[in-house]
C-alpha cells in the first residue's frame, strides 16, 4: 500500500515537472519571438539561436533531454566573454547589441546544461532579459501582444515553480486523484488561472503606468541604432542612399494638420538643404547655426533671420507676408536622425526640446541628446507667390547666395549643353526652372534599382545613359543644369507622402516616401519649389488594403500613448477626464431638469382635466389602485389560481392536487378545534381526533390523500372533492 501511494505521488510530481518544463520553454521562446520581432536581431544570430530553439523543442516533445557536461560549459562560457569584448568593439560597435548577442549565447547554454533549480531561475530571468532589450530596441505595438504573450507564460512558469518546489519539500506525498486524464486537469487549470492573474497584472501596471506621475519624456530612443536615415539626412549625402532609404516600408511618421480630415495636402517634409556638389555626392561644408531662444510652453520662434548670420539669405523673403499658414503634430518613429521634418516654411517649432537650431538651409534640428525627436508640433506657411511675379523678379542675388549656390565641379560639357538647350526658348529663370523641370519628369524614368557598380560620373551616366534612376538623379540634373545657367539652386533632402488614413485624420509617411527635390531662389520671394521627378499617388487605401490602415492606427496610438507618454500627455488626459467627466454631470443634470419640468407639466394637465370631469378620474384611479394591488399580491393571486386549477383537475397533477385537498381539510380542521402539528403524520393526526364520526371520515380522506400523494393515482385524486365534503359536513355536526 506504501509503496502504491508512493507511485502515485511520483506520478503527480512528475506531471507538474512536465507542465513546468513545457511552460519554461515556452516562456524562453516567447522572449525570443518578442527580441526577433523588434528587428534588432541579424539573421545569422536569429538563424543560430532559432535552430537551438527548435532542437530543444523537439527534444521536449519526444520526452529527451540533452544536458552539456560542465567541462564544456565553462569554457565555452569563458570563450564567450573574450569574443564578447571583440564583438563590443569591432563587429556590433555597440554595448547594447554585444550585450544582446550574450545574453542569447547565455540562454542557448543554460537551455542544454538544466541541473539544479537554480538553473532554472536563470533560464526564466535571461529571458526576461530579452523581452527588456527588446522594449529597447522597438516602439512597434507589436510589442505589446508579444509581451502579453510573454507575461501568460510567466504566470504559468511561475505558479509551476512554486507547485514544483513544495511538491518536492513536502514531507507528506501528494496524493492525487486516480483520474487518467490528470495531466490535462492540471492543464485546464492552468489555462484558467494563468490568463486571468496576466489581466489583473496588465491592468494594474497600465493604471499604475498612467497615473504616476511623469517627470520626463517616455521614450528610450536616446539608446536606438543609427540606421540609414540618419545618413541620409546629415551634412554628406552620396548619390543612392535617399534610394537605399526608399527600399524599405517601415513607418517613419505620422503628421495630423489642423483642420484636415480629408486628407487634401500634399505636401514637402524638409530635412537637410544641401549646397555642396562634387560630382557624386551633395554637402555641406560651411553650414551655420543659430541657437533658437525657448519661450513659454516649449515654443522655439524660427525668426525671419534678421540676424547677420542670415540676414542676406532671408531678408528678401520676408518682404512679402503669410499667405497660408497651417498648424500640424508630428510623431516621429526613431530614425536616428536629429533633423525636425517640417513643411516650408517653417514660422515656429513646440516640444519639450532643450536646445534647438537653425542653420543656413533652413533646416532645424534637436541640439539635446537627452530628448530625441519623438513628437513636436509646428507652424509652417505654404503659401506661393504667383509664377507672373516670379518671372519678373530678376538676377539681383545678394552676395552670399552666388558663391555658396552657383558652386560647380567640372562637369561633362553635355550637361551645360543639355541645359542650354532645354532653357533656350524661355526669357527668364522661372520659365528656364520650369522648363527644365518639364522636360526631366517626360524625358526620363524612375526607378529603384540602384546601381551594381558605382558609375565615374554619376550624373552624366543617368542622363545620357541609363536615363532612369531615382529622385536624387532627377534632384542633382536640374540643380547642376540651373547652376549651368547662372540661377542658384540646392538639393532638399525629405519626404513627401499622400498617403492618409482617414481613420485617425494622420498623413503616414513610410521610408519609401524619402524624396529629393530642388529650391530655387528668386530675389524679393526667397527659395522656391521645383520637383523634377515623375509624381507618383499613393492616397487613402481602399478595399482590403484599408486593413492596414487599422494596424497603422492601432501603432499610431501605441507610440503616442505609451512609447512617448510624458507629463503633457498625462496632463492632457487629465483634462480630457475632466472635461468628460463635467460634460457628462451637466448632461445628466440639464436631462434630469428636462424630465422633472415635463412630469411636472403632465401632471399639472392631468390636474386640469380631473378637475373638469371628476367622475371619470376616479373611475381611472380605481382601476390604477386596483392594478397595484394587483401588482402587490400578484404571486399569491397566481398561486390562488393554480390551487383552483389544480383542485378542478385533479387527475392532470394527482401529486399537487392531493396537496392541496389536503391542507384544506387541515385548515378546516383546524377551525374546529383538531389542529395538525408538523411532526404529525398525517396517519397520526387521524388517529387522535375524539370524534370517532368525524375521524373515520379524516382516515378515509387521508387514505385517498396518501394513494394520490405518494402513488400518483388519478382515481384517487379525483374523489377527494368528495371525501372533502363528507369531512365538511361531519366537522359541522
């Protein structure tokens, strides 16, 4: 019998270990799904750690277990930490990365080489691990479901643990049910228990996330990689990397105007103005910056640069005055780049930004590396002079725009000839501008495929012979033909996007939207627009690519909420509170006087009319007194009428009607002196009655009482009405 419970208690031991060891691995895999999903993984480390993965999986699905001999993982360990260093300082280049790569290493390791319990702790918080550098690595909503996904499993590994743990302390054997399906019991119970403790814990971590209050920014972006983008806006652009920019479709912002919700603005998003050309790439080499003064509630003024620093390149453009001004929130995904995106011309930038800057090409950028571009509203005029005054505005350049935006290398003879042929026919620099712009956007195509070999002359390699390429060409041909023709010009690094999803009002500009464009200037307006690149739309998806849009709404809400939450965002959904909460307390109130004023009304119409017919409000008020006693005693009035009815029917429900003949005959009974106690059986009460007329007319009605009662006899039931009266009358006597 001992060594029977034993077994037994074996059997439950072994099941938690079962559940226990499939949940642990579980919760490593999920903390590897959320590290790989938030793409800061290269595929060579996903490849290894992922084959690992799935090696243990099928182990722990065939019951096997490989364990590494201690002899092998010291030492691999140690091996570990030396190419630690040289990742840090020669592959990744980075602490985080390096530090990534060796905590997977670490969980890899510890996976095959599980002894003690302690090893499993280990296991569980190397994972969590992973699920931390991955909250680093991404801003993606995605994060959220594989962190729900993570937080499930936690639970479930951890309330195995503890089970495991006393399971194998206790002095007392566990002694389970005999039940074959015990395992899938435990399961069931888990399954129950591990979700509803994860909504609890999600629950009060987003009220405690909320609430708190917010002293800083709640963006980590400070520790992001610097990717493409941040070389594509900097001060040295080489032809093609606007292309690489433009291979991928990743999300770089989102941007809501005021006033739009349909989506009627296409707009430039100006990055970086370059001026420098040296024949394969674009720079700037001399650029000057200007401090802006912070105002009151973040606002940095971007003035009409009245400063000597700007004073030549920007007075004649404030001669004229805003024509259209618009309003706008941007919210910025990490890109690694400290350049603010902003709609020409910029009048105002409003963040919680330390220091920020302007310099020579109109760009602005974020001086505080504690505060990286995440969201930041703005004001912009996008008004445009008319062509007829720009044709007529002349060649009166102040000085400093010739030398720094008439710059040329030597270029090949063809292009000034191009130029000059293109622009032969117009007689002045917007016609010429224009012309040229024309003649590149019908005479060429666009394309993404970059070049297999970098070309000697770039520009001339796409105008005079692959005659395709991608906006930086198109940009670079007309700022190189234009400085050919004496007019200073300049490449404009940004993005434009009209794609808009209309279910959150926002602009969504993707990587693919990088753009290059031209800036023209023209004396008395300033620097002006030309895009020589064929137009392409993308607008408001429709039919099953609207299924995006939600996604990208969902993601948009996940960055501005959660990622950025910072105390403006806590202090507008403060007010946001309030303001619901007081517009719902004034409804309620303003719905409540309404109700009062009408009953008010009807009852003093109905005063009116009672008091010209009061006859017939009477009438009606005793029909509304009766329907309310009707109402009071409705379930006796309906338990009244069943007892009628189940009296009259007697052999439909022989059981109930006999119950009820019978507490008649006891309530009749009982007026007359011969009451029945509850402990009585109804045998015993007949017996006691000193009449003996009257008790042998009881014992026969109780006889028929106990035949119905008890032996369903319909015959029986039937003649008790009868035997009733025979009791009746001999009670009267």
């Amino acid at each position: 019998m001992q060594s029977n419970t034993k077994q037994r208690g074996a059997t439950f031991t072994g099941t938690i270990d079962r559940c226990f060891d499939v949940s642990l691995y579980l919760l490593v895999l999920m903390g590897f799904v959320t590290l790989a999903g938030s793409g800061g993984l290269d595929i060579p480390t996903a490849i290894i750690v992922g084959g690992a993965l799935a090696f243990s999986g099928v182990l722990l699905a065939q019951r096997k277990t490989l364990v590494i001999s201690e002899r092998w993982t010291t030492p691999l360990t140690v091996a570990y930490f030396a190419f630690f260093a040289l990742d840090y300082l020669f592959v990744s280049r980075g602490f985080l990365r390096a530090t990534v790569r060796l905590t997977l290493f670490g969980v890899v390791i510890r996976m095959f080489s599980l002894r003690r319990d302690r090893d499993y702790v280990t296991l569980a918080i190397l994972s969590f691990l992973l699920v931390l550098a991955s909250a680093v690595l991404t801003v993606d909503s995605v994060f959220l479901f594989c962190f729900a996904g993570f937080m499930l499993m936690a639970v479930a590994t951890f309330v195995l643990m503890e089970m495991r743990r006393s399971a194998r302390a206790a002095n007392i054997e566990a002694r389970p049910s005999s039940d074959p399906q015990e395992r899938r019991q435990l399961t069931l119970w888990l399954v129950r228990l591990a979700p509803s403790l994860m909504l609890i814990i999600l629950a009060g971590a987003a009220g405690l996330f909320f609430l708190l209050p917010r002293m800083s920014a709640g963006y980590l972006g400070a520790y992001s990689f610097g990717t493409d983008f941040s070389a594509g806006f900097s001060d040295h652009v080489q032809l093609g990397q606007i292309g690489q920019i433009q291979q991928s479709n990743s999300v770089v912002m989102h941007i809501q105007i005021d006033g739009d919700s349909d989506g009627h603005h296409d707009l430039y998003w100006r990055g970086m103005a370059l001026s420098v050309f040296d024949g394969h790439g674009w720079s700037n080499l001399r650029r000057q910056q200007l401090i802006l003064d912070k105002q009151a509630g973040n606002r940095f003024e971007i003035p009409p640069f009245e400063t000597e620093v700007f004073r030549n390149t920007y007075a004649a453009a404030t001669l004229r005055p805003q024509e259209k001004t618009i309003r706008y929130h941007v919210l910025m995904e990490p890109i690694g780049t400290n350049v603010f995106f902003l709609a020409p011309w910029a009048r105002r930038v409003t963040g919680n930004y330390r220091v920020v800057s302007a310099d020579s090409g109109d760009a602005v950028h974020d001086l505080d590396s504690e505060h990286p571009i995440t969201t930041y509203e703005a004001e912009s005029d996008i008004g445009q002079p008319p062509a007829e005054e720009l044709r007529i505005s002349g060649n009166n350049y102040p000085p400093q725009i010739v030398p720094g935006y008439l710059q040329l290398p030597v270029v090949d003879p063809r292009i000034r000839l191009l130029a000059a042929q293109i622009a032969n026919s117009a007689t002045n620099n917007f016609d010429k501008a224009a012309a040229i712009e024309k003649y590149l956007r019908t005479h060429y195509g666009y394309t993404l495929q970059l070049l297999r070999a970098p070309a000697s002359d770039p520009l001339a390699n796409f105008l005079f012979e692959r005659r395709q390429g991608h906006c930086e060409y198109f940009a670079s041909a007309m700022a190189v033909m234009l400085r050919t023709l004496g007019i200073p010009a300049r490449v404009v690094n940004g993005f434009r996007s009209d794609e808009f999803n209309d279910l959150t009002a926002n602009y969504v500009v993707r990587a693919k939207d990088a753009h290059s464009w031209v800036e023209a200037y023209f004396p008395g307006y300033g620097w002006q627009t030309f895009d020589p690149t064929p137009a392409g739309s993308t607008g408001t998806p429709q039919g099953w690519g609207r299924l995006a849009l939600y996604v990208d709404a969902a993601a948009s809400f996940w960055r501005e909420w959660v990622v950025s939450y910072d105390s403006s965002h806590q202090y507008v959904l403060g007010q946001t509170a309030l303001n619901e909460t007081r517009d719902i307390w004034q409804r309620l109130r303003i719905s409540t006087r309404r109700r009062c004023a009408a009953m008010l009304t009807w009852a003093q119409r109905r005063q009116e009319r009672a008091e010209h017919s009061p006859g017939k409000w009477i009438g009606i008020g005793w029909v509304i007194v009766l329907l309310l006693l009707g109402l009071r005693y409705a379930r006796q009035i309906l338990q009244w009428i069943k007892e009628i009815w189940l009296a009259v029917n007697n052999q439909r429900v022989p059981e109930q009607a006999a119950t009820i003949w019978y507490e008649r005959m006891s309530r009749l009974l009982a007026r007359r002196g011969a009451r029945k106690f509850a402990a009585q059986t109804p045998r015993e009460f007949a017996n006691q009655i000193d009449d003996e007329h009257l008790r042998r007319r009881v014992a026969k009605f109780t006889d028929a009482y106990e035949a119905a009662r008890f032996g369903s006899s319909a015959e029986e039931a039937q003649r008790l009405p009868e035997l009733y009266e025979e009791v009746e009358l001999a009670a009267k006597k």
